[in-house]
C-alpha cells in the first residue's frame, strides 16, 4: 500500500549521519492512505543520499512545526511512501528544510531521497474531529 506523507505534525525520533547518508526516522508520519484518509504510520525512514547537513541536529526529535521540500525548483509539500526523489541534472539537490515545535531547525540537501517502510509498518486511522 502506499501513503502520502505530510511532514507537518509527524513526529521526528532521531537523525543520523554516516558519512554521505543523512536518515530521519520517524516515530510517527502524518500520512494519508490510498483511499484519502487521514492518520499515522509508524516505521518510516527517510534517507539522503549524497547529503549535507546543515544546522544543529543535537535536539532533533518532536513534532515538525513545519517542513520544505524542494526537488526540480518546486516547493512540495507531501511525499509518497515509499518513494524517491532524486535530482534531475547533474548539479542539483534535493533539499529537506525542517523547523521542530522544540525551535530546532536543519536542512539536509542531496542527490536523492528515499522514504522506506518498515516491514511491521502499522497505519492508524485519524479519529479527531
């Protein structure tokens, strides 16, 4: 099954840096299902590939207050998972800018993202008004 993730309200747990490789882990992703329904995902990963980091990371974890996607000069503001984007020329990036509801803000740029599902990966139905 594949979900549209939305950044805004997800629920960052970490981020790691090993070498070229930025991975964001989420606790919980606001997503959307197939059918448009709104809830939350556990066990999603986001990876950049050929990444930067930019910004303290330290305090990295909580809910994302707000989040900017940019991939072939548009703005996004969702992201299908599982998914990739990867930059379209030579020379280009993908570029993820995160503000934390804690007040931390990162960006991490590279040539590709990937959003992966763990395979115990359970979707939680919204049931707020």
């Amino acid at each position: 099954m594949r979900y549209t993730l939305e950044f805004a309200d997800s629920e960052l747990r970490a981020v790691a840096r090993e070498g070229g490789l930025v991975r964001l882990r989420l606790a919980a992703a606001s997503v959307r299902d197939e059918a448009g329904e709104r809830g939350w995902l556990t066990g999603v990963t986001l990876e950049m590939r050929g990444a930067g980091l930019q910004g303290d990371a330290t305090h990295a974890f909580g809910r994302i207050a707000e989040a900017g996607l940019q991939h072939d000069q548009r703005l996004l503001r969702r992201m299908d998972v599982p998914g990739t984007l990867a930059a379209a020329r030579p020379g280009e990036v993908v570029t993820l800018a995160l503000r934390l509801g804690n007040g931390t803000q990162f960006v991490v740029d590279g040539h590709r993202l990937e959003a992966s599902l763990a395979d115990d990966a359970r979707f939680t139905p919204d049931l707020s008004c």
